[in-house]
C-alpha cells in the first residue's frame, strides 16, 4: 500500500514544482496565483472502518492487543512500557538514551553482539528498542515459523543482557559526537532552545551535557532497566498471523520474569510557566539562513478541545501549501523557505510549534507576520478553509492502516493517552461536527499572544527584534539567564 500511496502523491508533487509563479508577480498576485493552483486539487472524502482489534488482559495485569493477518509470513510483537525520558531525573539525563542503544547492539545471555546479529539475520528477524518522551518500546519482527528462536533472543537481551564497558564506550563517543554537531543547523539549535525555555527545569526541556555522559556507567543502565520492566503495565501488540505461534504463552513466560514489583516513579510533570515570558530569545550564530521557532503549551490529548486544536493547526501551518503560514510568509511575501505549525499531544499535556526558515535580514519581518498569523486565528475561518482542513486531516487517517504494524503503534498511543476504546471510531465524527466558531474559540482559549519565541541568527538581528519584544541574547551553548 505504501507504493502505491507514493505513486499517487508523486505526481502532484511534480506538478507543484512545475508550477510556481513567476517572478515578476505581486505579492496579491503571488497569492492569487496559489489560491487558484490549491483550488485545483481535489479533496475528496476517503471513508474506512477501523480493522477488529482483540484486547486480552494476560495474568501478569498487561494488557495485549492482537491484529490478525494470516496471510503475512511473519508476525510483529511489540512491548510497550510506560514512561520514557519522562522516567528519567536530569541529573541522569542521556541514560536511558545509552541503555536503548547499548541494549540493541551488546550480547545478551551466552551470545556476544555480533553474535545475535548473525543470528537474527539467519532467522529473518529485527529487533529493536526505541524510546521517547512518553515511552519506550521493543520491537520484534520475524518469519513466523522462526519468532520462538528469535523471540527467546530477545527475552535474554531484556533479561539477561552483558552491559558491556567496551560497547557502552563506543555509544558514548558517538552521543559526545552528536552533541559537538547539534549546532551545525540553525533550526536544529532553534527547536532544542525551544524547548529549553518552554520546559525549564525538567527533563523534557534538559539540554545534553558532555558531562552528563561521564556520569553514564553499565551498573546505572542495569539498575534503570530493572526498575523499568514492570509487567502490568506494559502493553503487548502482535500484528500478523498471530494464531500459527503461542504468542501469548512466550509473552506470559517472559513478563512473569520482569524483576521490577512496582511501577517505576514518575519523575516528569506537566509542563508549567515558561522562561523568558514575554522576550524574544536570540540565539547568536553567523549563519546566512535565520532560524524562527514558536511555541506554546496546549491541553493534553484527552481535552474536549483536542479535535478544535488538530483543525486549527490544519489551517495554519499543518498542511503545507494549503495552510496560512505558507501561503502567506513563503508564497506571498517570499519571506521563508518553509514556514509551518505542528501539535504534539501528550497524555497530560501538548504544544503547538510554529517554524520559518528566512535569509537573517528579513527574519524581524518573518517574525511579526507569523505573529499576525497566529493572532488571526483567533477569527473563524471561512468555509473553503475549514472544509479542506477537516477533509485532509481524515484523509491522512488513512496512513493508520497503512499496515498492522502502524495500526497497531496507533492503538498503543490511545491507550498510553487512556482515550476510549472507540476514540478511532468516532474521530471522524468529532472532526466533521466541527465549525468554525468551534475551533476558533478552542484556538482563542489556549493560544495567546505570549508564546515563545527563539531566532537563531546574527547579533545585528538584535535591534529590530528588540522592537517587537526585549530580547535576550545567548550564544548555541550558552546558559540561559
């Protein structure tokens, strides 16, 4: 399915390269000329059903959702666990970071590393750890008639697992090597300073430390990865043909092994006031191409106000050329070379961010016209608007069913959220009850006009940005005040 998506969106790709305005065009032409180019592209409704979903509580209190497909020769397990950076202090921070690394390549049980490798590879399977904010994960693939091999490799890396001193220190050097290139592109160091100020104090916002990584020892990854594996809370997702194998009975022998007899302690919280409210944050870098980057804090994925917010966003910066931060900043002005918005929904919380990149003497202008941007949504949109931003979000739902594995990951997300069991069901319905007094008044409750701003770019920005709000100047790696 995924081909074929891409031959489908391919052409009108090419077709959005072969047709920019000329030069010589007036802004209001600019404008016009991309109104009539997105009025071409039809959108038309794409209806589906959520494919049965079986959920089974397993003995140990985990909960497993199974997604048959019988005609796949292999199947995926995936183990869900609650609580992933957001488990960690920051006097730890870069720890669990290590461990997932450290874990997907060291031996485990009697295997060495390369050992495994080979292994898994003469199975037909992957495997592999991976982690975020919320959670992290452990993920199996592997020909059906192989998964109990490959499966118990796993068990052991999870188990059993060597921590070796020799890996561990190759995984550090590439981290301090990550952290010497994390300044090497303005919008990179324009979302991490973002977050520093929007979450201060907290892991979430924490920025990496060469000396954090001294800290990092195979005894502490040990420690933290035994306190982790907590079985009644993970959540098991096998996809595939899940009855050929005893999936449940491997699952059951492996979570009856966790050591963990309590769930680890939440260390993260909600996200609270930001730092530098009301200033612009500039981040001093002689680079050619300034950086822009806004944000602000948002209920969590649960609120009432959720599906107002998705729309919102739609319209102003989530749906590339059709949204307002791109027709206006980069179409009409030529202001940017991109200019877009993004919500992330977490279970307690969530953020809107907004980003241009612009040549650095016409950032002050980016700036306030984004601003503007984001002020006017709090007018209702008309009727071409809305209807685009409604039919595209449900569209895009499409990329869920994509395969069981994707589906599968979705579902994870809802329960991690505690979103009803029929939330996929009836999202549809939220989103196409919307208007547009709905989702501007949603929008007008929590965006307003302090969020957070950082621009990455020359010192001379200093002046004009300083006319819009007090600036504070810090340097890539410099603390803030």
């Amino acid at each position: 399915m995924k081909r074929s998506l891409i031959l489908f969106l391919l052409p009108a790709a090419l077709m959005a390269q072969q047709t920019r305005p000329p030069a010589n065009l007036s802004s209001k032409e600019s404008r016009e000329h991309a109104e009539k180019l997105i009025a071409d592209i039809p959108s038309t409704p794409i209806r589906f059903a959520p494919p049965p979903v079986r959920q089974t509580t397993l003995p140990s209190g985990a909960t497993m959702l199974v997604t048959e497909e019988k005609s796949l020769p292999f199947l995926t397990v995936e183990l869900h666990f609650k609580g992933g950076n957001s488990l960690e202090k920051v006097d730890h921070a870069g720890l669990w970071d290590a461990a997932t690394s450290l874990l997907a390549v060291d031996g485990a049980g009697s295997r060495s590393g390369d050992e495994i490798a080979e292994e898994m590879s003469r199975l037909g399977a992957r495997f592999s750890i991976r982690g975020d904010h919320e959670s992290w994960v452990v993920s199996i693939t592997a020909l059906k008639w192989n998964f109990p091999k490959a499966f118990a490799i796993v068990s052991d890396i999870l188990l059993k697992p060597k921590l070796s001193e020799e890996r561990l220190a190759v995984i550090l050097d590439g981290m301090e090597t990550d952290i010497d290139q994390r300044n090497n592109r303005p919008e990179s160091i324009a979302g991490r300073r973002l977050l520093e100020v929007m979450y201060p104090n907290s892991r979430r916002g924490y920025v990496l430390q060469k000396t954090d990584l001294k800290k990092i020892t195979p005894q502490l990854i040990r420690e933290d990865l035994n306190r982790r594996l907590y079985a009644p809370g993970v959540i098991v997702a096998c996809a595939g043909d899940v009855s050929s194998v005893p999936v449940e009975s491997m699952v059951n022998g492996l979570l009856a092994q966790f050591p963990a007899k309590s769930a680890p302690e939440q260390i993260q919280k909600p996200a609270g006031a930001p730092l530098l409210a009301g200033k612009i944050l500039l981040v001093t870098a002689e680079v050619p191409q300034a950086s822009v980057a806004m944000g602000t804090i948002l209920p969590g994925h649960s609120s009432e106000d959720f599906y107002a917010l998705q729309v919102a966003n739609h319209i102003l910066g989530g749906n590339s050329f059709n949204s307002r931060l791109m027709k206006e900043v980069r179409t009409a002005r030529g202001l940017a070379y991109y200019s877009m918005s993004r919500t992330t929904f977490f279970k307690d919380d969530g953020r809107l961010t907004a980003a241009s990149g612009t040549r650095s003497e016409q950032a002050n202008e980016t700036v306030k016209l984004m601003l503007e941007i984001i002020g006017g949504m709090r007018q209702p949109a008309d009727a071409v608007e809305l209807n685009l931003a409604r039919e595209s979000i449900l569209n895009s739902l499409v990329f869920l069913y994509d395969d069981p594995e994707s589906f599968l990951q979705s579902q994870v997300r809802f329960k991690l959220h505690g979103m009803p069991d029929d939330y996929l069901a009836r999202y549809a319905d939220h989103i196409r009850a919307l208007t547009a007094e709905d989702v501007s008044r949603a929008y007008a409750r929590h965006v307003h006009s302090d969020m957070t701003i950082v621009v990455v770019g020359p010192k001379s920005l200093a002046p004009e940005l300083q006319k819009i709000r007090p600036v504070v100047m810090v340097t890539p790696e410099g603390k803030l005040p």
